[in-house]
C-alpha cells in the first residue's frame, strides 16, 4: 500500500506534544498491525457506549461542530455521568474542550473521526 | 433528513428472519435516537477488542472477502478464544459464517460495514 493510501492521524504524545502518525490502513488493505489494532480498538471502544455515542452525535451534529457541554447534558443520566463519557472521548482523541468563560465547550475532531470511517470503508 | 441519505442495513431478528432497517444517520445529521445509538453502539463494540480488529481485518482484506477459520487463528491467542471473538463479530453482523466440510469460511458483511463507515463520514 502506498502511503497516499494513509490516513494522516494527529495523536497526542503522553507529554502532550503532537505527532502526526499515519493511522490506519483501510480494514481490506491486508492484516492490521498489533499497534493500528490497538490504537483503533481504542477508538470504537469509545463509541461502543449507547450514551456516549448520543452525546458524541450531539456535538457533531451542533452547529459550528461545537457543542457547550450545558447544551448536551440531556441524555438521561447525571452531570457527573456526563462528564464522564465526554472525558473518554476525549482521551480516545474524538473530541477536542475548550474552557471559556464559566462553560466547557466540546467540538469533535475531524481527522480522527475521518481516518475511522476511511478505515472502514470498502471501497478503498 | 431524507430517506435517501439513510444507509439500508439487514439485520437479523429474534426469530431468525430478515429484515432490512435503515440505520443509521450520518453523526453530523442530528441527534441520535436511543435505539439507533444502541445498535450501533453494539457494532462499534464489536471493534472495540484488538485481537477481535485484527481477525475481522485479517478476513477483510483475505482474498475473495473469505476466510477460513484455519487462515485467520493466528492471533497469538487459543483456539477457543478466536472462536469466541469470531462469534462477537458475526453476533454483531459484522461477519457472517457457512460451513463447508471441515471448515467454517467468514465473510464480511458488506452492507454493516458500510452503515457504520457512512456514519462516521463528516461529509455526509
């Protein structure tokens, strides 16, 4: 597979340095890495939650991409609940927070979200 | 959102039989219902394993989309333990399965796969 076949990934280093990593080849390309496998493992793992997949659709489906966190919170479980799946999201690399003002504002992060669907689509 | 823009999916019933729902939206399109985010949830759990994306991309990009159970166990994991994760995968219809002789052949479901990479296409 050529590279132009990649998917370019930005992923923060655990010092919180940014890398760009091509990840990950398209599922038919041929067998996935230990490390792609992980690495995107992780990923669908934080879409595998019914209440983080509502949440994580209601900030992508707010206009602008950005969603404050008091606009999303009416998902049927506690704020605390709530803070919860956003940070795993997070931490998977899907979504992006800013503070601003008294309000935690959330927007999802199209390269990550992308490189998830290019894996998965077939026709590549 | 029209109909056009849903993406059919067949999924089985309790009973066994067939039946073709559309599912899902595109993540951009709104929010999600909670019965779509539970089934797809359910799909993105099926990935959410790195030894299961490693099988089900191992029969992904085999040849012909096909698979025999003796050309994709090399995992680093036992038997009985592939087995177990190539049943997630075909319960969550990402796989289906069909015995010819001694052997049980996997392939992937095209449709599914594709539902779920459209959903995740910020394009759309």
């Amino acid at each position: 597979m050529s590279n132009s076949q990649m998917v370019e990934l930005t992923l923060l280093e655990p010092d919180g340095s940014e890398s760009a990593v091509p990840c990950c080849p398209p599922i038919t390309a041929g067998e996935l890495s230990v490390a792609d496998a992980e690495k995107m493992a992780a990923m669908f793992k934080a879409l595998s939650d019914p209440v983080r997949l509502r949440l994580f659709s209601k900030v992508a489906s707010h206009a602008g991409g950005e969603a404050c966190v008091c606009d999303i919170s009416d998902v049927g479980v506690s704020q605390p609940t709530v803070s919860h799946h956003l940070k795993k999201l997070k931490d998977a690399g899907l979504l992006t927070s800013e503070r601003r003002g008294t309000w935690v504002y959330y927007s999802v992060e199209p390269s990550v979200v992308a490189a998830m669907s290019a894996m998965l689509d077939l026709r590549n």
